[in-house]
C-alpha cells in the first residue's frame, strides 16, 4: 500500500494478526501478479496471505467488498508465486482480508478479520 492511510491500515492489521498468534514472514511482497500486503504463518504452519483494506468512510463500502474477481484471481496467482520464492511451494496456503476502519474517537481501529475469505 503506497498512501500513509494504507500504511496505517496494514500496521494494524499486522499487530492485530501478532496478537493472535501469527507470525509475520513478509510485507508488500511483490510478484509478477501483484502485491501481497502480508505474509503470515498461523499457529500450524499454515502460510496466510492477507489483503488489507482501509476505509476511512462507508461511502465507497467496506473494505471486503473492494475485493473484486479479479482482485481475487491476482492475489491466488501472487500467493502461489510468493510460497514458491519462499521454498515453500507445498505449503498450505489461506487467503485472509483485513478490512479496517477508524475506531471511534481516536481509539483504535476497528478489524474485520475474514479468515479464509476466497
């Protein structure tokens, strides 16, 4: 994610993730196919590839909805590329979105965690 909004959505997204569990292996991972905001390992080795989608507002809806078709089709290209470059072609591999949003009042974001999401 280029913009400072993106940043800090996939900052918390990343820390949400730490906090569960998993590990972080790589961030905006580029690949012929697109980038991966992250790469995570869950608890059983599992490799996870999480797109994350901040919205500052619900006039454009929520962030799991800007993840279209053919977003979808990148990142399954993109996450078989990324396992390959990281020795691990066999692993099993998960496709997660984080869709964050503003917290109320300053506080802090709200996380949208679909695990397995396509």
């Amino acid at each position: 994610m280029a913009n400072a909004t993106g940043a800090r959505g996939e900052e918390a997204a990343r820390l949400y993730a730490e906090a569960r569990g998993y590990r972080t292996l790589a961030r905006n991972v580029r690949t012929p196919f697109g980038e991966i905001d992250l790469v995570l390992e869950d608890g059983r080795g599992t490799l996870v590839f999480g797109e994350v989608k901040m919205r500052l507002g619900r006039g454009f809806g929520d962030g799991a909805e800007a993840v279209t078709r053919a977003k979808r089709d990148r990142l399954r290209r993109a996450g078989l590329a990324c396992a390959r470059a990281l020795g691990r072609p066999d692993a099993a591999l998960r496709f997660d979105v984080f869709a964050v949003a503003p917290g109320p009042a300053g506080g802090p974001p709200a996380i949208d965690h679909i695990e397995d999401a396509f």
